[in-house]
C-alpha cells in the first residue's frame, strides 16, 4: 500500500516535471530578432518592418510556408514551385509558369530578390503590398488554386504548425495575417547584395572589374541605367519597350489596373540582378538568352499600338538603342558579374 | 385649502423630479461604461424592398436585376456624442461585409457593435471600403478580415485589393437584354483611392449604457449606385465597372449618397 502511493507520487512528479518542462521551453522563447540587410550600395528599405518585425521563429515558419504544398488546392504546389532558388527565384525553364491542374499562367515568374526595397509588385504593379501579393498566386485558379480559409484550416490542423505560428506570433493562432507576415518575413530577408560588382563599388575584398566588363559598366550607364537605375537595376516604373505583342496573350500590362490608355503594354522595369540566372526574358519569358535582349533593344524594337518609352526613341524617329557587337558582349560580360553565389547558394533560404 | 396643499405637493413633485431628470443628464456619471450599439443596414430600391432575382427600372429606360451578390465593406465606424466627442468602435474589430445573403427574412443585416463607451450619441460615421492607411499596412492589423473577404469574393484574385462593392446579375437596356451586370468597384493599389466616409446626423439621440443596447436603422438605396449624384448607363459601360479610373470613384460618390438613418431605437 505504501509502496503503491509512493509510486503513484513519483509517476505524478514525473508527469508534473514533463509538463512543466515542454510549458516552460513555449514560455521561456524568447523570439531572436533578424536584420534585413541594409548594403551601402541600396536606396532605402520601403517595407514597414515595424509593422511586421522579423525573427527567428517568424522567418523559419515563412520558409516552410514558402516550401508547403498545403498551401494549393491539390496540395502540390508551392510557392517554390514556381520560384526556384538556383535560378534567382524564378520557374526554370518554363517560359510562363504553371501550377495546379497544370494550368498555363499568363507571365514568366518573376525572381524574388530585394522584395523589402520594392514598392510595387508583379509585372504590372498590380500588388501594391508584400504582405498581400502572396493571395494572388494562392487564389490564382491557374497557380495554387487555393483560399486562405481552406488554408487557415489545413494549418491549423497540424499541431506543428500550432506550435510554430504560437513560437513566431506572441501565442496567437493559425489566421491568414500572421500566415502572411510569416511569408514576409521570409521574403524580406531575401537580400541579393554579394555579387562581384557589389564588393567592386563597395570597395571590398579589392574586387575590380576585367576591362571588358568595366567596358560594358560604361555602355549600361550610358543606355540602360536611366530605367534600369540604382543598384536595384530598376527605377520601379512601368514601360513599354515596343515589344510585339503576343497576339495569344494580348497582355496589356500595367493597362489592366486601371484601363488607362496611357498605361497600354507597359510592365515593371525589372531588376537585372542574377540576371544570368533568371532565364528566360521579359513578361513573357520570349528571349531564352541575354544576346536575343540586346539584339532587341539594337535592331528588333517593332512597336505595338501603345506609346513606346521615350528613352528608346532614336534622332532619326525609329526605336532602338544603337549597341555595337563588342557592347552588346561588353554589357553582357558585366550582367554577369550581377550574380550573386552567397544569395543563390544561402541555406538560409534553402528548402533543405 | 386643501387644494392648495394637493397643488403644492404636486408642484413639488414636479420640481423634484424634473430636478433629478437634469441631474441625470448632467451629472450622470458614464466614465468606464460599456454597451453596445446594433447598426441595422436595410437594403432597398427607391421605395422598394430589395429582393434578388427582381427586376427594377432606372433612368433612360435601363432596368437590372441582381442574381447573386449584393455586398459591400464598411469600416472605421464612429459616433460622436452631444458633446461632440468621438467615440470609434475599437480597431481591429472595425471592418465589416453587409451581405444580402446574411439578412434575416425581414431583409434585415444586423451589425452588432461592442464595447462601445456609453454616451448620448448624435452623429454615426462609417467608410464605405477600406481606407489607404490600412491598406497600406499590408496584413498587420487584418486578422481574419483577409479571409472573410476572400470567401464572400471581396477581394480581387488578380490584383491584391478589397472589392468595396460587389453587385452581380443582369441588366436590359435598348440594345442588350439580360447582359450580364458586374459592379465590382474598390481602390486600386495607392493610385487610385476610392475609399468615402458617410457621416448621418442621427433622428433622435442614441443612449448607449451597460443596460441599454439601442439600434439604428440604416437604409440603403441600392437604386442611388445608379440614380445617384451622377446618372450613369449600363449602354455607356456602366454594366462592367471594375477599376476604370473614370467610372469607379463615380460610382464610390453615388454610394457616399445612398445611406438614411431611418430611425433608432433605444430600448
């Protein structure tokens, strides 16, 4: 009898002691707050952080949220899907990308880099904030398909996922704005500012260009750089380029927002960093190499029925920028040094 | 003799008790008291009931009705009280669908509000979508607001924003009968804000206390979306309005005008 008690008391000490010490792990985490990257080289950061501090807890549950096919319809598509890291964030080897159903989406994906720098979003600028760019993709019947209910429940389901959203949210729950956050935190960490030309205007690690790529810096300063300005490589408008028009597609671009006519066939000035990488080319993926762009921007600039960009219009009234053989090579030789090993490599971001 | 006693007494009765009256209004002591307020949103069409699947006429011989949707957001509501202080309900539980589908069978939507400081209020004002500072905010401060929006179809799937308005059915004008109708209006990124404030005086005077929840009854004339400060024509284009940047903020000042108090109720 005494023995029994006795053991009673200590299988109750032991279930105690447990308790108290999976409770006490929750209580005692305290989250470990995360920097996004501020290079010297960059304009400033246009995310509100304060709304949405980054930790630890908050960017590893963004990553497996960036990783998880639950987040889609059949379960199977992830945001990663369609955003590769090796390939600067972009669906490799698919001109548009597709998702569920292996339904055909309208655009190339887009690389995901620098997003905390960026006031506008997609091609078209039709997402005007990161926390909420990811519900296009998810609601997209031709991407994930999905809604935020049904996702907020399959979440909610899994205890992990409980226990990361408590761990990254005060102890808040499964809801679709901290799913969100979560996202942004992971998306804002994002920062690709280690290529050879960024130690090369920092002055670090004494980097200097080759001639021929300090060559091709010169003509890009010259006939690039007034849209695709700032280290970003982009001024964040919207152009139109003269492409020809897909008649397929007949995408109209940044036209869509607001059926302005002035706003026919224009689409985001892209960042040109890890360039190298995020093939293929333009809105619609059309040019698999860097040599078909600048043949383009040379002697292939047709027009469509918008009003081509200024910057592109030649003395003579034609559209062009003139680029000899040797700055097209010469351009293309310094794009690349707009690759960025530390970023496309960082197993911070990695799924594994 | 006698009478005079009876007129004093009740002189005196008078006097006391409208005395006490005064002082509960003056002195009447408010701080710390919650109640709530219920917003009953009451849709019509001119002096019509609202009803789905009926057809009603507007001006230049156009008539429509709606088959599935009749929704829109309200949000930033706040009272202000005779003193002219303003009360807003608390953030985070400030934004709200009014859906047809939710309506009781007197084709009532009722909004029940909270924590609502007790006062004597005068004045209600609402917006009508959500405001930029919001929006710009991204998803702090939504909570679930994100998902409600995304299953009742108020948020766009192609642009990120809210849909203030969602009107969905068929219309007949001189050229076109039972084309599909779709009013589908809200902002467009930041560059176009198509967010308005309604502020309605109120008929009489609101009393919230911790043992008085009263209710005001808006009425909202669907009719004025169309017939409103601007008449517009489903022939000129107004059977399809998403994010023209001409056609949604005439349409967002046409809803600015359609909302009545009708009357309130303090129990």
């Amino acid at each position: 009898m005494k023995y029994l008690k006795l053991k009673s008391i200590v299988f109750g000490l032991l279930i105690f002691n447990s308790c108290a010490k999976s409770d006490q792990f929750e209580a005692n985490y305290e989250p470990i707050p995360l920097q996004v990257e501020k290079p010297s080289n960059f304009p400033d950061i246009e995310y509100t952080i304060e709304n949405n501090p980054v930790t630890d807890a908050g960017f590893e549950l963004g990553k497996k949220l960036f990783y998880e096919g639950k987040l889609s319809a059949n379960n199977a598509i992830a945001c990663a899907f369609c955003h590769e890291q090796a390939f600067a964030f972009t669906h490799h080897g698919h001109t548009l990308s597709h998702g569920v159903n292996d339904g055909i989406g309208f655009r190339n994906a887009q690389p995901m880099q620098n997003l905390a720098y960026q006031r506008e979003f997609m091609w078209d600028g039709a997402s005007t904030h990161l926390d909420l760019q990811p519900i296009i993709p998810i609601s997209s019947e031709l991407e994930m398909g999905e809604t935020l209910s049904n996702i907020v429940a399959k979440l909610a389901a899994m205890p992990q996922y409980q226990k990361d959203f408590k761990r990254a949210f005060n102890g808040q729950g499964v809801t679709s704005e901290n799913m969100l956050k979560a996202l942004s935190q992971f998306m804002v960490m994002m920062v690709s500012a280690n290529s050879k030309y960024d130690k090369f205007v920092r002055n670090e690690d004494n980097v200097v260009l080759t001639q021929i790529e300090q060559d091709g810096l010169n003509s890009f300063t010259t006939n690039c750089a007034s849209c695709h300005a700032t280290d970003l490589f982009t001024d964040q408008t919207y152009r139109n380029t003269g492409l020809p028009v897909n008649p397929q597609l007949n995408d109209k671009g940044r036209y869509n927002l607001g059926q302005n006519p002035a706003d026919l066939y224009k689409f985001k000035v892209p960042s040109l960093r890890n360039v190298e990488k995020s093939y293929p080319y333009m809105h619609d993926g059309r040019f698999t190499t860097l040599e078909a762009v600048l043949d383009f921007y040379d002697s292939n600039i047709q027009g469509n029925s918008g009003t081509v960009d200024n910057a592109l219009l030649r003395a003579d009234g034609s559209y062009g920028i003139n680029l000899t053989t040797y700055q097209k090579e010469s351009i293309i030789a310094f794009l690349k040094t707009l690759t960025d090993y530390e970023f496309l490599e960082d197993e911070r971001f990695a799924e594994f | 003799m006698k009478q005079l006693k009876y007129t004093l007494v009740l002189l005196l009765c008078a006097i006391i008790s409208s005395c006490s009256s005064d002082n509960d209004a003056t002195t009447e002591n408010l701080t710390g008291q919650k109640g709530s307020i219920a917003l009953k949103f009451d849709n019509g069409v001119g002096d019509q009931n609202f009803a789905f699947n009926t057809t009603y006429q507007k001006s230049n011989n156009e008539s429509f009705q709606l088959t599935t949707d009749l929704k829109y957001i309200i949000s930033n509501v706040r009272f202000k009280d005779q003193n002219g202080n303003e009360f807003a309900v608390p953030e985070g539980n400030n934004m709200f669908i009014i859906d047809q589908d939710d309506a009781n069978n007197a084709g009532e939507i009722f909004l029940n509000l909270d924590n609502i400081n007790a006062a004597n209020y005068t004045e209600i004002t609402f917006g009508i979508g959500v405001d930029q500072d919001k929006y710009t905010q991204g998803a702090t401060g939504q909570g679930n607001f994100l998902t409600l929006a995304q299953d009742k179809g108020m948020f766009w799937s192609w642009a990120s924003g809210y849909k203030f308005v969602r009107l969905d059915g068929i219309y007949t004008d001189a050229t076109t009968t039972n084309g599909a109708l779709a009013v589908h209006m809200g902002s467009v990124g930041t560059s176009l804000d198509n967010y308005k404030e309604v502020t309605l005086t109120l008929p009489n005077t609101v009393l919230v206390r911790t043992n008085k929840s009263p209710e005001i009854h808006i009425k909202a004339d669907i009719l004025k979306i169309f017939d409103g400060e601007t008449s517009v024509n489903f022939a000129d284009g107004y059977n399809q309005v998403h994010t023209d940047a001409t056609e949604t903020p005439i349409i967002a000042v046409n809803m600015q005008n359609m909302f009545t108090v009708h009357h309130v109720h303090n129990d």
